[in-house]
C-alpha cells in the first residue's frame, strides 16, 4: 500500500510534469506567432520596395503589388482578431501563405527586371 509522502510525491510531479507541458506548447503558440509576425513584416517591407519598383511602369491591368498589401492587411487584420487564440499549425499555414505570396511578387519583380533589361531601360 503506497503511503502518503510516496502518494504526495506523485501528485508533485504530475502536476510538474504538466506545468511544464503547458509551458512548453505556449512557448511554441508564442514562437509560432512572432516568426508570422516577422514574415509580415519582411514581407510588407518587400511589396513597399517592389511598389517604388514598378510605380514609374504602366501595368495596364492587375497590380500584383496592390493586391499583395490588400491580403497582407487582411492576414494582419485576422492577427490581430484571432491570433492570440491560434494554434501553431494554423499560425504555421498563416506563415507559409506569406512565404508563397512573396516569391509570387520577387518571381513578378524578376520578369520586370528581364523585361527593363531586353528595353535597354
């Protein structure tokens, strides 16, 4: 028959093996958060770059730029309304859509540069 120390003893641990449990999945919400944070942010850095970029070209149509800062304040927007409150996976998918969006934008840049290029601009 366990007695009370060896009863108290397991209790004590359980309840550190749980802490730390929980300790661990908030820090990794909260790492999750920050790098779709930090992705934002290279990512609205970019388009502004991108937009001085192009401003002095005639589109004549979709402006990939434009819409790019439309979706990037809307992922801001969904941040700031649910992003406290987001698991790591979804924060992750978050992530990779901006990663994606923005070789979108360096791939559009890169046909630009070709384009000035083959003009003598």
């Amino acid at each position: 028959m366990p007695t009370i120390p060896s009863l108290l003893l397991s209790a004590v641990l359980a309840a550190a093996i749980v802490g730390l449990w929980q300790w661990h999945r908030a820090r990794r919400r909260r790492q999750a958060y920050a790098r779709v944070l930090d992705a934002a942010d290279a990512f609205e850095a970019r388009l502004r770059l991108a937009r001085r970029q192009i401003d002095s070209l005639d589109q004549g149509g979709a402006d990939p730029v434009r819409d790019a800062l439309q979706e990037m304040l809307r992922q801001r927007l969904w941040l700031q309304q649910h992003g406290a409150g987001a698991n790591v996976a979804t924060l992750d998918t978050l992530r990779d859509s901006i990663v994606a969006a923005q070789a979108k934008i360096d791939r559009h840049l890169a046909q630009l540069a070709e384009a000035r290029a083959a003009a003598g601009i």
